[in-house]
C-alpha cells in the first residue's frame, strides 16, 4: 500500500478551484441567495420544506433547488 502521509496537502484555495471546476462541468452554478422569512415560510407552505429544518441553511437550500426544479423543469 502507498503511504498517502508525505503528500502535501491541497491549499484551501486548489480546493475551491477543484470544486469550481467540477460544478462548471457539469452545467451547475454556485450563488449566495439572500431570502426574505416570507419567502422560507412558502417553501414549507408548499411542502418544499419542512418547517422544523427552516433554520438549518442546507435544508433549506435544498428545499429551493426542489422548488426551482419543480417549477423549471429541464429542457430536453
């Protein structure tokens, strides 16, 4: 087996590029999305959300992707 202790660690910075670089081959685009508490409630009003995770961020980013995903639909 190869001892992967001696190789040098990725910088923060090759991290992000490596991820950069994956999201753009894949068509995906990575945004900061500021949103009104109206706005989370209508995620969970819609079912999108549930609303005991409305604090959790990730929860509700996914709950945003379902709901753009519900109402745009890729065009084949």
């Amino acid at each position: 087996m190869t001892e992967v202790g001696h190789l040098p660690r990725l910088s923060p910075g090759a991290q992000r590029m490596r991820r950069y670089r994956r999201r753009s081959q894949a068509g995906q685009h990575c945004i900061m999305v500021t949103l009104h508490d109206y706005q989370v409630w209508g995620l969970v009003a819609f079912g999108f959300l549930d609303k005991d995770h409305r604090q959790n961020r990730e929860a509700v980013a996914d709950a945003l992707r379902a709901y753009l995903s519900d109402a745009m639909p890729p065009i084949e």
